[in-house]
C-alpha cells in the first residue's frame, strides 16, 4: 500500500470522493446556468461569426493576450516584493497571471484571486494572499484611472476636466514621492 503523508491513500479516499463529487457537481451547475444564459444565443451566427475573422486578426489578438498575460505576471511579482513575501519571482508571476485569468473569467477578482493565490502559494497564509490580491487590484485601479485622466484632458469636450487633472496630479505627487522615499 502506498502511503502518504497524512496517511495511506485508502484513509484518505472517502475525502477524495467527497471533494471530486463536490467538483463534479459544480461544473455539472456552473454548465446548466451557463446554457440557461445562452438559450437565446444563435450558435450557427456565432459559428459563422467566428470564422469569418481572418487568421492574422486570431493571431494578433494571440499576440496581445500573450504579452497582457505577461505584463500581469511581471505585475504579481514586483507587487510580491514589494509586500516582502518571500515568494519566488518565477513563482509568483505564474501564479499572478492564473489569479487573474480565474478572476476575470469567473468574477469576484477579490475572491477568486485569492483563492487561486492559496492553492498555488501554499506556503502563504490567508492574509497574506487577500493583501496581495487587493494590492493588485487597487494598484491596477490606480494605473486605469491615470490611462483614464490622460484620455478625458486629450479628449476636447470631455466632461470631468477638473477630476482627471486631479487625478493626474496626485499620481504625479506619489510618483516623485516614491522617488524620494
């Protein structure tokens, strides 16, 4: 019989069961709301709709995702050492970008995001893995305002003026402080 560490994999088998029954059934509602939502949904449009977008475009948008999917694991790692987690950077950008493709899939990013930072930071406590999810979603937050701020001040007509001067002040101040500091 081969053992375990918490023991052999008969004493474990009944949670085993237990756990994949729970993820079966899951899936099994996740599915069923799923095509619930997509009942009036056309699939031969969506079909044709889908094979009419040229290769080149399918592999641009590859291209794109790639290089976000990058960026966002960079993201993860430069925030877990700014947090001083003790993580590897290799590790935390794999795990940062499986956060966040499992949070912007299913929603909740607060949530799911740290969910998925539990299971593949195991060494991580709660805390610790709900501090970074929130640090990359605030810092995330704080970077589209900006991208925002700069659109609505080249946009003329563009209501909020005032706000997005505001907004690219601040973020000024803080950059030139965290130069400083």
């Amino acid at each position: 019989m081969q053992m375990m560490e918490n023991g052999t994999v008969t004493d474990r088998m009944p949670r085993l069961v237990v756990r994949a029954a729970v993820s079966i059934g899951l899936a099994g509602l996740f599915v069923w709301l799923l095509f619930t939502r997509l009942n009036g949904v056309d699939a031969v449009a969506v079909g044709r709709a889908v094979s009419g977008v040229p290769a080149l475009q399918w592999t641009l948008a590859l291209a794109a995702t790639t290089v976000s999917f990058w960026a966002v694991g960079r993201y993860d790692g430069v925030v877990h050492r700014y947090l001083e987690s003790g993580v590897a950077p290799s590790v935390a950008r794999r795990a940062g970008i499986c956060a966040i493709a499992v949070s912007q899939m299913l929603g909740l990013g607060v949530i799911t995001g740290t969910v998925v930072r539990l299971r593949l930071l195991p060494g991580q406590s709660p805390a610790m893995a709900a501090r970074l999810t929130v640090a990359v979603a605030l810092s995330f937050l704080a970077g589209w305002a900006v991208v925002t701020a700069l659109v609505v001040l080249a946009l003329p007509g563009a209501p909020f003026k005032p706000m997005a001067a505001a907004v690219l002040g601040f973020a000024c101040v803080a950059i030139v402080a965290s130069l400083i500091w």
